[in-house]
C-alpha cells in the first residue's frame, strides 16, 4: 500500500510538472484558424482532424507529432494553412504527457483508425525525433518523412520516401552537434533546407521558446516556406 501511495503521488507530481513546463497555444492564433469555414477541425481521442474543403483524395495525408512539452493546439493554426495548400488531411497527434517519444507508434494507429493509404509522417524538434523512430520501423508505410527543428537518431539510409528536413540558423533550442552528426542518418535523396532566420519556435505558435532565437520570420512567410517546401518535392 506504501508502494502503491507513494507512486501515485509520484505521478501526480510529474502530471503537475509537465502541466507546468507545457507551453500553451496563443489563443488568438487558434481561435482564427477554429473560425476558419473551409477547414473542420475535430478532436479525436488521440488526435486532432484536420480536413480543408479542397481535400483531393489522391493526396497523401499528414501525420504530425508535436514538439516536448507544447500543447498540440499550438499547431493547429500553421497545420490548418498546411492542409489547405497541400489540399490534404492533417491528423495531429496528442502524446501523452506532451512528449511524442513516449507514442513512437502514434502514426500506425492513425493510419489504421483511418484507412489512409498513403501518408507523410513528420514533426516538430521531439516529435520529429519520435516520427523519425517510427519510419525507421515501418518504412514501407510512409510515403514521406519531414522533419521541423529536428533531426533522425535513427540509420535511414535505406529508406526510399522524400525526406524533408528544415532548420533555422535562428534556432538555439536545438542541439546542433547532434543535428549535424544525424545528417548522416538521411537517405541520399533527402531535402535539407536551412533557412536564414528562422527559429525553434517558428513551427507553432505557443510564442518565444526559453532560450531561442529572435526570428526575422511573419506568420505568412513561415506558411509559405512549410508550403513550398512539400510542393517542391518530387
């Protein structure tokens, strides 16, 4: 019984911790993109659904893992514009405890949920790291793999997908040693963008990471660079 209190309070305190550190959404941002009339957002149990009118359903879908501890709907705003310019549906995952690394296989139970076909999976600094993971594991079910302030601890060599990896000279969040040392891990065919400027912060909107950089970046210009970057690929 000692054991069992104990733990409970353990837990409690590390769910109040992470509440704590959890850097919310800008209200103003996510209620813009809720009002938007050509976009439904729902909220699964795992997962927010993002579907823009002009969905063409040949398109690959977006499986996006946020970054450690940012509320999820700090990304609804930027993923909302993504989905409508890619004219695709965007399926974002909830991590438990705000951490993606804890639901590595998050993708597999959406494509599943779903019945998606062909996808792209991808995320934010940790959530990148975690959607990395899970293609290394199941690399003949992804069409694509991008990564935003991240990297892949993973050996992707041998992978066949388009690979998208964008960083910002502005991000100090990052851990550059092991960014660099990870471009090793990329198959040949992988897109590396480094953007003069851009920041950590810049792939959400949960406002300036402790210890990030000034961004020289609007909010219209960071929609189009994600935008671009996906339409350049092949």
């Amino acid at each position: 019984m000692i054991i069992a209190a104990v733990l409970v309070v353990a837990l409690a305190a590390f769910y109040g911790y992470v509440l704590f550190r959890t850097y919310p959404a800008e209200e103003a941002y996510l209620s813009e993109v809720m009002a938007k009339e050509n976009l439904e957002i729902r909220e699964e149990n795992r997962e927010f659904v993002i579907t823009p009118d002009n969905i063409k359903p040949d398109n690959p879908a977006i499986i996006f893992y946020p970054g450690g501890l940012v509320d999820p709907q700090a990304y609804l705003y930027k993923l909302g514009h993504l989905a409508e310019c890619l004219q695709a549906p965007v399926y974002l995952v909830k991590a438990p405890f705000n951490a993606a690394i804890f639901d590595v296989n998050a993708a597999a139970r959406v494509l599943d949920n779903y019945n998606i076909e062909r996808a792209w999976v991808g995320g934010h600094s940790l959530g990148g790291i975690a959607a990395a993971r899970f293609t290394a594991g199941q690399m003949e079910a992804v069409d694509g793999l991008f990564l935003f302030g991240s990297y892949s601890d993973q050996d992707l060599s041998s992978f066949r997908g388009e690979v998208i990896s964008i960083m910002g000279t502005k991000d100090l969040i990052i851990n550059r040693e092991n960014y660099e040392e990870a471009k090793g891990n990329l198959p040949s065919q992988a897109e590396i963008i480094e953007v003069e400027g851009l920041n950590h912060s810049d792939f959400g909107n949960y406002g300036l990471q402790s210890g990030d950089g000034a961004s020289g970046f609007s909010e219209a210009e960071i929609i189009e660079l994600l935008c671009d970057s996906f339409f350049e690929t092949p």
